[in-house]
C-alpha cells in the first residue's frame, strides 16, 4: 500500500499533526509512506520515521521541479491507494483528486467535498478547536487506534521533534565561541519572531527588558532565536538589554534544526504565538507563549509545562496579522513583569538572588 500524505504549510501546525502521523505509521506499518510538503517542513520533521521519503512542494519557489505541473505529473505516477490531507485548502484537495489517489481523506470544507472520496465534517470556522484534535480526527477515520495516551478520539497527542546530528554539532560549535561561563549558567530561549504577521510580534523593549531581569536576577544566560527576517529584531533586543549574559543567533548560519537543538537544551522557552513554541513540548522543555490576537484554543495541545499569558481586550482575539485598530493594546500591555513572574514560576530552580552592592 500506498499513501501520501499532505502536510501542513505551517511550522507549528507540522508539529501539531505529528501525533496524527504517528497513528498512520503505527497504523499502517507496512505501508509506504510518502509526505508532500514545503521544504521547510521537511526540515521540521527531519530525524523522525513518520514517513518514508518526501516530496516537495513549492508553488512560488525557484526549483521548477517543485512547482505545478512538475508535482502533479509526479503525484500521478506514484499512483497512491490514499491520500490524508491536512491542509483544508482547495488546492491541495484538487491535487490530491488529479493525483488519482484512490481514496482521499479530508476535511469537506470551502468547496472541496467533490474532490474527496471521504469528506470529513468539519467544525464551524466561528468555533475556535485545537488543531491537533483535528488531525487526530482524520487518523481515527482511517481506524488508527493508540490507547497510549488518552487523548482527543482516544489517540496519544504526543508531538515528536527530533535533532540531526549536524544540527547538534553547530550547536556545539556555537557554544565554543561564546564565554564558557555563559553555557554553565543555564540558558532561557527567548522567540520573538513570527511569520503570521505583526500583530503577534512583543515589543522589543518589553523582550529586553525580561531578559535582563532573567540574567541579573535569576543568573541565567539568555539567548534570543530568531530566523533569518528576524536577525535585526534579535540584535536589537541583546543591544537594549545590555547585559553580557544576553546574547543571540543573530550572527549564525541559520536553520530550523539549529534552532531545535537550541530549544532542545534549554531550561525554559519563553515566546510569542509562533511556530517554534511547538518546539518545547516534544523535547519536554517549559514554555511560556505570549498571546495577542491569535486564540489560544487554534492551537492549545494540552501541555502540563505550558504557561499562556494573554491579556484581555474588548477587540480580540481578532485573529489579525496587524491590529486593525493601529493601537497593538493585546501586546503591548502584557507586561514584562508579568512575563517575568511567570518565568520564575516554570523554572526549576531557585531565584539566584543578585549580590548586595
């Protein structure tokens, strides 16, 4: 048998739908199992045994071999029994149905139910549901069964993240060019990017201001990931803190493995709505996620070691990628102090209190 499967676009939602993929691989085990997703998607789920090879898909890419009827000439000749779609788009499903996959399962939603042999329903648009369950209700169609975990549809809602061993090793390098105190000290990661849009973004004073409290007070080190439209924002945040024990990738060769091997040996996350949040939970690192305008229920995955803050106004959550009112109010007044007390609640260890003057 075999079965194609469409992953998400987007990085957290790839990692919300590896419990999903995880009851397909258990599920099906002797079958081929090929993923088409972006490239960089590829990368999120380097390491792991979820599918047996991919193929990439990128309509606005420069590699001809990833766009358009290149992809669709592919997917026929693989001559798939099934194809699970995770996406909810009507280009994926129209792919999908020109692939002449036998059986096609997906949410029947915008349109698309005539191109699915089996059209699940979906939940209103208007009623926000964690986005993991929804792809665990798409395994449970397909008879996947995993009483492991007693999740959503009595399936694990386990997430699964591995590191390459490139990944480790650039890791490491990095650490050799920095004060060896720095790494002893313990490190917090701080995220402030996010490629939703500029409505999910913290200010930049407010993510200074917390890591400078998070080194003096709590003598940790802080280093700020970021990708690579968000090198500045993250050299700006080391600048205002002005404290040696603030640093950040800004300088690096970047990449989403890099950043999960960060993630990955650190002692706590603290970041915005974005798609390395994810990262935490399945390398059991804390998390604390900053909310704007985005509902936390879009994509709560029912972490015991996850910590959401959000503050309540009368104009969200709007859902927005820029706040339609110009003011930002569901960012900028979530204090850093109150960042900060949550920081100190989801570490380990004890307040390292400052020396006396």
């Amino acid at each position: 048998m075999k079965i194609a499967v469409y992953l998400p676009n987007w990085i957290g939602d790839a990692v919300m739908a590896t419990p999903a993929l995880r009851a397909v691989r258990d599920h099906f085990a002797q079958a081929e199992i090929v993923g088409i997703l972006r490239p960089y998607v590829g990368d999120v789920l380097a390491g792991l045994d979820l599918v047996n090879r991919t193929i990439e898909y990128n309509p606005r890419g420069k590699d001809a071999s990833q766009r358009g009827r290149a992809v669709r000439q592919r997917l026929k000749q693989e001559r798939f029994d099934l194809a699970i779609l995770f996406p909810n788009s009507l280009r994926t499903a129209w792919m999908a149905w020109r692939s002449g996959a036998k059986q096609r399962v997906g949410f029947a939603r915008d349109g698309r139910g005539l191109l699915l042999t089996d059209g699940l329903k979906p939940k209103p648009k208007s009623q926000p549901h964690p986005a993991i369950d929804e792809y665990l209700r798409i395994a449970e169609h397909l008879g996947c069964n995993n009483s492991s975990n007693s999740g959503s549809n009595n399936l694990s809602r386990r997430m699964e993240l591995a590191t390459l061993p490139e990944d480790e090793a650039h890791l490491v390098r990095f650490w050799h060019g920095q004060n060896s105190q720095l790494r002893e000290r313990g490190v917090v990661c701080l995220n402030p990017g996010g490629a939703f849009g500029a409505a999910k973004h913290w200010p930049t004073t407010s993510f200074a201001e917390l890591a400078n409290r998070i080194a003096s007070e709590l003598g940790r080190t802080v280093l700020v990931v970021c990708g690579p439209s968000e090198r500045e924002e993250a050299r700006d945040i080391v600048s205002q803190a002005a404290n040696p024990a603030v640093i950040s990738l800004a300088d690096e060769d970047l990449s989403l493995g890099l950043t999960k091997a960060v993630i990955r040996h650190s002692e706590l996350l603290v970041t915005t709505d974005s798609g390395p949040r994810h990262f935490a939970q399945p390398f059991d690192v804390p998390v604390v996620t900053l909310f704007g305008p985005t509902h936390i229920a879009w994509s709560e995955t029912y972490y015991s070691q996850a910590v959401h803050l959000q503050r309540d106004v009368d104009c969200g959550p709007c859902q927005q990628r820029v706040c339609p009112r110009r003011h930002h109010r569901c960012m900028k007044n979530l204090a850093s102090d109150d960042v900060f007390t949550a920081v100190v609640a989801s570490l380990d260890q004890p307040l390292v209190q400052p020396a006396a003057a």
